[in-house]
C-alpha cells in the first residue's frame, strides 16, 4: 500500500490492494455481523423421531453396515419401516442413528451434492467423491453446527470403498463433530452391546493389529446378524426388522428387510418380574 | 467443598527387603489456608507396625485414641503384641462399623511381621482402606491423601523390588517429596519411618514451604 | 388449609420443573501427551487411545501431528475441538509458507497458537497443547498451553489425563526436583539429557500412566525432532530402541533444511 501523502485520500482499485504479503484474511468484514433475525432463531435442542443404533463391520471384500427398520417417537414405536441405510454415489453408504428429522435433512443435502458432482462428471471427466471426501464433508458440517450449538443430532457411520486405494473405509462421526475410525464400529447402545461381539470376532481371526486375515461375506454377515439379534432382545427401542448394507468395489447393495430367529421359551419360566408374580 | 480435602495431607508406605517404609507430609491446612507444619499422620503401634491416618484432622485425633484403646484392649487380652495383618482388620472393623456415618480417613498400615514357628521368615507387609474399610494389600507401594495420583505416579516409576533400608529410604523420600510438591493441600514437611528387623529409621525432611 | 396448598403448589413447582436438557458442545475423550526438550533434539509424544466416558472410541486415533520439518504439536482434550484446531493451524502455516517461502520458525508458530486458542476465548477450544521442536538457534523447545492461550517455553510438560500421575515424576527426573549433586560433583543441569534416557524416561512415563489411568493406553508415538547436522545413530542405531519398539524417518514437509523428524511407535496395554 502506497503511504505517500500525495496518494492521501485517493481510494486504491482493487488491483492496487492486493497485497501479496498478506497471510490471513484480516481486514475482510462480516456482512452478517449487523443483521438482525426477524424471528426466534429454533435450533434442535433434542432428539424427537429417532433410530437406534447402528453397525459398521470391515471385511475381507468391503464395509457392512447394520441397521433396524424402526424411528421411534420417545418409547412408542412409531414408524415401523423407515430404512436408516442410505447409499451416497456408487461406492458410499450411510448408516444412521438419532434424530431421524435432522437424517432426512441430511439426505437432502447430500443427494443435491451429490446431484452437482454427477452432473460435473457428465460434461467434464470429473472424479466420483471418495468416501473419505464425503466423510470429511460430514465432519465439517457437524462441527460447524455444533459450533453455532445447533446440532444435527445423529451419531452416522460413514461406510465405502475407495476406488484408487482399492481398500475400504469405515468412519464415525457424531453430533459434536467428534471423528474416528476403527475396523469395527457401533453407535448408542450398539457401542455397549455389539462393540466389544465384533472386536471379539474380527480380533479373533485378523490380530490385534488388523493385519491377519479378514472375516469372509459369509461370516461377517452371520456377525451382522447375531448382534443385531442380541441388541434386539436387550435395546427397548430396537425392532427385529433390519437391513444389511454391503459396500464392494462393486458397488453398494442394500439388502430387503429381515428378521433375526429369536428364542423366549425362556421366559415362560420366569417369576416375580413386572406385573406378573408367581 | 469435599471433606476429604478440608485439612489436605497424604501418606505413603513402601515395601523393600526385609523393611517397610511409611511417610506422611506435616501440613495441616483450612482449604488454601495453611495452619500448621508440624502436624504428622503417621503413628506407631508398636517398633515393628506403624500406621498412617490422612483426612479429616479432628477425626485423625479421634481415630487414633480410638484404636490406641482397642490395641490396648488386645495387648491386655491376647498378652502378646497385635500383628500387622490384624490390626489391618481391627483398623478395617472399625471403619465399617461406621458405615452409614464414616471416619473420614484413608489408612495406610506398614509392618514387619514378628517370625512365629509357623513362619519363621514373614513377608514385609503393607495395606491400605478406604473410608470404610476395603483392604487391599499391595505388594509393591500403598498411597492415600490428596496428592493420591501424584504419589501413584512417581511411585510407579522409582519403586522396584527388594530394596535395603536405606535405598527404600531415598525412594520413598524422592517420592513423597515430588508428588506433596505438586499438590497444593499437601507439603510443608516430611517424615520418614524405615522399620527394619533391628531398629526403625526415623527421619524428618526439608522441603519446600509454598 | 391455604398454606398448606400454597406449600404444595410451590412443592410441586419444584418437582414438576421440566429438566433442562440444554446442548453440551463439548466433551473429554481422555488419553495423554508429553514432550521433552533436549539441547539439539524435542521429544513429543501421546497415547493412541480415544474415549468417551468408559467406552474406548477406537484404540487408535492421532494427537500427535508433524506441523513443519522442525516442529511438532500435540493436542488432547476434546477430540473434535483438536482436530479441527490442528486444522486451523496447518492452514495458517501453509498461508504463511505461501506468502513467505520459508516455514515459519517455531517461536512464531508458538506465538500464533496462542493467538489462535485467545481468539475463541470465550468459546474456547477445548484443549491442551504442547509444542516440540528445534529453535532457530538450533535448540531443543517446548511450549505448553493452557485452552485460552496462556503459553510458557519449557524443559518438558505433561499434560491431560494422567497429568497428575506424570508431572511430579518428570520434575524429579528431568528438573532433578528434590535431588543434589554428591558433595563436589557437577551440579545437575535440566535440559541436558542424552536422548536414549529421554526416550526410556517417556516410555517408563506412559507404562505408569497406563498401568494407573483407565483413560490411558493402546499404543504410544513418540516423535523425535533433531537439530540439522545431529547425529541420529543414538535413535537408529543397532540394538539403540527397547524391544517392541519401532523407529521411521519422516519425509521433510517443505524443502528440507537438514532437521529430521523420526517416530518411534510401540503397543501399549489395551485394558
């Protein structure tokens, strides 16, 4: 910037204030900054309609995801056929759990994301998101809205393949932005339940460190379907109804709904529990 | 404001060859307020068991004439000096029986075990309780007080087995001394008990007074 | 009769009140770091784990992160707020690479951490940082911070979970808190410590600390940063690392002045 004081007074064209030197955006102004809201601004200050938890499995061709059919509405089983398994592009697959309006906000969102990217690749060749990329976007999002303290509140897993590392992904990321990844992965009661079941199998036969062999289709489904039966018979806010997602580099595929083979014969022996005594 | 850190004061005991260590800082405060340098929680029973009471000071007092009386009790009943496991015990009993309204102390418990015929070479012994009386009985270092994680921590890294008198001496010193430092409701003070089968080492030591 | 259904009317006010479940923005997801400064190397180490309450997260998630060839940051606290710091932090650097052609020097990244953590000074980022790393001057550096900002440069520094257990002991071992030379001997001086004993007194530190925090454990990763022209035979020599360890020379990030990063990893008990 020109200090000369024969320069004092005369504004700069943009070209002239361009300052090369300059590393952070300082001087730029708000323009939100003197804004009023014109009503109440509402955020989501709790879960209303919401799904319980969900499942993430690695495996030796891809991802597996689990989820039940059921959104409750506080204890009442309110819609008994939502599918909380949503594919994202050909090699990405959510899973989600929580607040099933801010889900459906989220779809919402994503698909129209998705929409510009599919269109870009149409006239251009433009590269499909990663996983990776859609679960960075998805950390960003929830970050920046907890950050405003109006969360999105879902806790999702975030499963895929990547097509140029030929390896999968599997993710977390929650309504405080909080982020990991692990071979195995639960949310809500899941992480109680069903967590410590699948590390116990996939450590079983891949190591403590991952790096032995992996669970085959077969076996991790069968793995899939007992945790969701044991979550079944202890979550109250469960339904024996569920849905499988496999991500491969084949491709996303969402199985038809389906039901675990549950026993009660158990119970009829059972006393002195609820209203029921002797 | 928690009573366990009303008055503030720990107490560590550290077991080695043939010898127990205890040591106890001397402050006695009001929160932040420091009152006194020279209050120890660390008593004997007799030259082979010493026992240690940080708290709540006015129930460290109290406590400590309670089981003055019962170890009396003993003396004058069994004729023969109490051993450190059962005065653990008695210790714990008396806590318990206080559940519902307890002491409000962390004992620590170091002893050498007279040799009996059944055993003729015992093992150094240490034990700690809660405030109502859950024994555990560490092989290695036992610590209480309100510079517990800070002792836990250097203990951790400076004790190791089978230590001679005066080896346990400095560990159980450098460790008392490092953790009080960093806790501010403990310090101003410390004092060193080395029991071995011959004599008890009794120390005081200089430390910082902030 | 009045009172008394005055009394119960307030009662039942008190009672009946519907219970606040207001939105908490942040969280501790546990673990720990810790960082060494030596005369021409720093030591900057953390666990791997992550947890949420008594759940583990997942056994391994960074806290340790490589800024530039000649500094190291570590953040712990509320993983989220770390993350998305550590972020902030590394574009600010790459501005600054942009604009500057040079990296910058640690004592500024020093300086513009705390600028960064008071900016959100009353929405803080909930978090702990150390930094580690070589000086101009080609001294070893740490800078510990408080989550608003409030920075010092140290010999050495823990800090989160298991502070309470490590920092007492890093006084004694590393400042000599508490000790004195034999009479006639050189007196102790901190900051001078060989490396292969700082690297013995971080692993011992964080086998405590596992031992004794439920928050702490999984894996450790110590990162090494040497003053340019040191040698690093003391690091990857033969037979120089305790068993189960494992030691990487990290690639230069920007042009490569002649410091050099190293990590050195190793299992920590997962109970």
């Amino acid at each position: 910037m020109n200090q000369h004081p024969a320069m004092w007074g005369h504004p700069m064209t943009p070209h002239q204030a361009f300052n090369a030197h300059t590393a952070f955006p300082l001087a730029t102004p708000n323009p939100m900054r003197n804004q009023h809201a014109s009503s109440p601004v509402s955020h989501t200050q709790q879960p209303l309609v919401t799904g319980t938890s969900v499942l993430g499995l690695k495996y030796k061709d891809g991802v597996m995801l689990a989820a039940d059919n059921l959104a409750s509405y506080g204890s009442l089983a309110r819609f008994r056929d939502i599918q909380r398994l949503h594919p994202l592009g050909n090699h990405t697959c959510l899973a989600v759990s929580g607040d099933m309006s801010d889900y459906q906000y989220l779809k919402k969102e994503l698909d129209g994301l998705l929409r510009e990217e599919e269109a870009l690749s149409l006239s251009d060749s433009h590269p499909a998101l990663h996983p990776s990329q859609i679960y960075a976007f998805l950390a960003n999002l929830f970050y920046a809205r907890r950050s405003k303290v109006n969360p999105i509140w879902n806790a999702i897993l975030v499963g895929g393949w990547d097509a140029t590392k030929e390896e999968s992904f599997l993710g977390y990321v929650d309504l405080l932005g909080t982020t990991y990844s692990s071979p195995t992965l639960a949310t809500g009661f899941g992480s109680h339940i069903a967590q410590p079941l699948l590390r116990e199998a996939f450590e079983k036969k891949a190591g403590i460190d991952g790096k032995g062999e992996l669970l085959t289709a077969e076996e991790a489904e069968a793995l899939l379907n007992e945790c969701m039966k044991v979550l079944f018979y202890r979550d109250a806010r469960s339904l024996n109804k569920y849905q499988i997602a496999t991500v491969t580099k084949e491709g996303v595929q969402i199985s038809e709904s389906k039901s675990a083979e549950t026993q009660w014969g158990f119970a009829e022996a059972l006393r002195g529990y609820g209203a029921q005594q002797q | 404001m928690s009573i366990m850190e009303y008055n503030g004061g720990s107490v560590v005991a550290m077991v080695g060859k043939d010898c127990v260590a205890i040591a106890t800082d001397m402050r006695l405060g009001q929160q932040s307020i420091g009152v006194a340098h020279n209050f120890e929680k660390v008593f004997p029973i007799n030259d082979k068991l010493y026992y240690g009471l940080p708290g709540l000071a006015s129930d460290v007092y109290s406590l400590r004439e309670h089981l003055r009386f019962r170890v009396n009790m003993y003396r004058m009943k069994e004729e023969r000096e109490i051993t450190p496991k059962t005065f653990t015990h008695l210790l714990s009993s008396t806590l318990y029986e206080k559940r519902f309204g307890p002491w409000f102390l962390e004992p620590v418990v170091a002893g050498l075990p007279a040799p009996t015929e059944m055993e003729p070479h015992p093992k150094p012994f240490i034990s700690t309780m809660d405030t109502i009386g859950c024994i555990t009985t560490p092989k290695d270092f036992a610590v209480a007080g309100t510079a517990t994680d800070k002792l836990y921590g250097v203990a951790e890294g400076l004790w190791e087995p089978d230590l001679e008198p005066e080896d346990l001496f400095e560990t159980i010193s450098q460790t008392l001394l490092n953790a009080v430092d960093r806790d501010a409701l403990s310090g101003w003070g410390a004092v060193v008990h080395v029991i071995t089968h011959d004599k008890v080492i009794t120390r005081t030591l200089r430390s910082r007074m902030d | 009769m009045a009172m008394h259904a005055e009394r119960s009317a307030a009662l039942h006010e008190l009672t009946s009140a519907p219970i606040q479940h207001a939105f908490n923005p942040y969280e501790d997801n546990g673990g720990t770091i810790l960082a060494i400064a030596g005369k021409d190397f720093s030591v900057i180490a953390g666990d791997t784990r992550q947890s949420q309450g008594y759940s583990i997260q997942t056994r391994y998630a960074r806290k340790v992160w490589q800024l530039t060839d000649r500094a190291v940051l570590a953040t712990n606290g509320f993983a989220a707020d770390g993350n998305n710091f550590v972020k902030k932090v590394k574009q600010r650097l790459e501005w600054y690479e942009h604009a500057h052609h040079k990296q910058m020097p640690l004592k500024s990244i020093a300086r513009m951490i705390q600028t960064i953590l008071y900016g959100k000074r009353f929405f803080p980022y909930y978090v702990y940082n150390i930094l580690g790393g070589i000086e101009e001057d080609g001294t070893g550096a740490v800078y510990s911070y408080d989550p608003v900002g409030t920075y010092e440069r140290e010999s050495c520094r823990a800090a989160g979970a298991a502070q309470s257990i490590l920092q007492p002991f890093l006084d004694n071992q590393i400042y000599f808190k508490n000790q004195t030379p034999e009479p006639g001997a050189e007196p102790f001086i901190p900051g001078n410590l060989p490396l292969s004993t700082v690297l013995a007194l971080v692993v011992d530190s964080f086998t405590s600390a596992t031992e004794r925090h439920i928050e702490v454990g999984d894996g450790l990763e110590v990162y090494v940063v040497m003053k340019k022209g040191r040698p690093t035979d003391d690091l990857v020599g033969e037979g120089k690392l305790a068993p189960g360890m494992a030691v990487e020379e990290l690639d230069a990030l920007g042009e490569g002045d002649g410091e050099k990063t190293f990590l050195v990893t190793r299992s920590l008990k997962r109970d």
